[in-house]
C-alpha cells in the first residue's frame, strides 16, 4: 500500500503547532494592542457588528491559515512511498498465439464462449506468474503480434480485454501466428521461451503451413504448446461482428481434426493438449505453467514520487480564496 511521507518533518512540527501559537498570541497580546473606541451615544449601546460579517471574518480567518498550513507541508517535501517488487533474475518469455476467428464464440466451455474462457485463463496465468514477460499474438485471416513479451501486467490485460472476435476476419491462419510468434522468441535471452497456440479449428488461411511454422520452431530452441479447445458436433453461438456491428447468434457444426493439430504440435516438439471442458482447459494451462517453471529471486524497493506541487496549488488556493472573501464579502458590511 502506497504511503505519504516527508523528507523535511521539522515543518510539519511547525505546521502541527502554528494553530495554538496564533491561539496563544492571539489570547495573551490581544488587549496590549487593541483601542476601543465608542461609537454610540453616550450611555448607550456599544457597536456591535452584524453576526453575519463576524462569521465572515473568522471564516476568512481559517481559510488563509488553512492555506498557510498547506504551505509549510509543502515546503516539508511531501512524497507518495510506493513498494514494488524487483526481479533480480529473469523469467520465462511465453507468447499466447489466441485464435480470434468466430468459431472461439462457440458457448461449450461452461457455458462461456471459448474465447472467453482463454482470455480469462491467460490473465490468471500472467497473474500467477510475475516474473514472466508474456506477450499475444492475434490470430485470424492474418496474424499480428498486439503485445511482445512483457512483464507490464497492466498493458497485457488492457490489450487481453480489447481484442474482438472476429477483428482478424473470418479465417484461422495458424501457420502465420506460429512463425510471428517464432520470430519475436528467436532472439530472446531468456532461460525458457515458449509458444502456446490456443485454437479450436483447422489451418485454413496465410500463407505459411503450420507444420512448417512448427519446424522452424523446433530448429529455435522453443517450447511449443498447441491447446485444442472446445468439443464437437452443434455448438451454440454468440458475438458481435467488429466490422458490421451486427450481433450474430445461432449454432454451427463445430469440428477439428486433433489429429492434424497433434500433428503440429509434434512437429515443433511441443506437445498437443485437448481442452474439450473448462477442467481440462485449466489442466492444460497447469501442464504449460509447470514445464516452464523458472526460478527467480526478488525484492521490495521503494519508489517515492513527490507531490509538493499538488501541495503548493491547494495552499495558494486557500490563501488567495481567504483574501478575496475579506475583500468582496467584508466590503458589503462597510
């Protein structure tokens, strides 16, 4: 939890004790400078002011030492300690290869849209995993890497939840994602990097076969992962086209061949994992999580943002607000 601090706390000594010295002053010197002077008839009423400009003076009063008070924490050197974690060794690089295509809207994960459920699993396993640079490659017609591997757990989510079915088109270009993907790890430093292809239909778009996409892979020192989610037969639908804005609903004849994905999967020597239940899908998460374990030491360090500007501002405001009710409002009373 973030925590307010000051560099200089001798002046919020002085802040804290300003209000009773002026009390203290006011009090014990009040009547050595003060000369009453009557207004009224002799043997009269003295002058008393309208109750209203009393309240308006001491109101104006509490506002500019208010301001003053905010001036010395200012002067004090306010500052925002943040804790955060350092990573002193380096994780694993895993790219997510998601397949977008309108099929992944298919609702037989749980009752969920099998793109949905990959999303949310791919943020628990960044989650868990902090010390890991993970990034995603978007799968459809084409394929685009939307994030490279990164420890920004912020900007994977952000991206994560953005991403639209169908916003790739309406193919399913494994090949390409699995050579973007490729491409991106080739050059890493990192002492495990890994591809997991998560996908529920056939290669039927790009220009790059997948098997070959999975060779190259084999011949970089990568681990590839192929998950297979999703069953069979008639499957409902449900998702809103990016393009036309039209919400489409219905089923569809869901099918793919495990065997050609396995077939995949074996020639990057991955391995090749069904996912036809949410269970298995978070199995096969576990199975990619605990083959690509690494181990990393970590500590606390302290991050301090100073905010004395936020400070000053609020203070100048307070003292210039005090001045200008004295002047407009105590001027109506004369």
């Amino acid at each position: 939890m973030p925590n307010i601090a000051f560099e200089r706390p001798f002046f919020v000594l002085i802040a804290a004790l300003t209000p009773f010295i002026l009390a203290a002053l006011r009090r014990f010197f009040r009547g050595a400078f003060s000369l009453f002077v009557s207004l009224g008839p002799p043997g009269g009423d003295s002058f008393r002011p309208p109750l209203s400009a009393c309240f308006v003076e001491k109101l104006c009063k509490t506002v500019s030492i208010s301001g003053v008070l905010v001036l010395l924490l200012a002067v004090s050197g306010p500052i925002v300690v943040s804790p955060t974690i350092v990573w002193f060794d380096r994780g694993a690089d895993i790219l997510f290869v998601l397949d977008c295509s309108p099929s992944m809207a298919g609702m037989d994960i749980a009752g969920k849209r099998r793109f949905d459920a990959a999303v949310e699993l791919i943020q628990k396993f960044s989650a868990n995993r902090p010390a890991d640079a993970i990034g995603l490659v978007a799968v459809g017609n084409d394929a685009a890497l939307m994030i490279p591997p990164t420890t920004d757990r912020t900007v994977l989510i952000k991206k994560l939840d953005g991403l639209r079915i169908g916003e790739m088109g309406d193919g399913t270009a494994l090949g390409m994602g699995i050579s973007v993907a490729a491409v991106h790890l080739a050059g890493s430093s990192a002492p495990r990097k890994a591809i997991v292809l998560i996908t529920d239909g056939e290669n039927n778009a790009g220009a790059i076969h997948p098997e070959t996409a999975a060779k190259v892979v084999a011949e970089s020192a990568l681990s590839l992962y192929v998950i297979a989610v999703g069953t069979t037969g008639d499957i409902p639908i449900d998702y809103v086209d990016p393009v036309t804005n039209v919400r489409k609903t219905g089923s569809f004849e869901s099918r793919f061949n495990a065997d050609v994905l396995a077939r995949i999967a074996a020639c990057g020597g991955g391995v090749f994992i069904p996912a036809p239940s949410e269970d298995a899908l978070v199995e096969a998460f576990s199975r990619v999580s605990e083959a690509e374990m690494t181990i990393s030491r970590s500590g606390i360090r302290e991050k301090r943002s100073p905010i004395h500007n936020t400070f000053i501002i609020a203070g100048t405001l307070l003292v210039t607000t005090g001045m200008l009710i004295k002047k407009l409002a105590l001027g109506a009373f004369l």
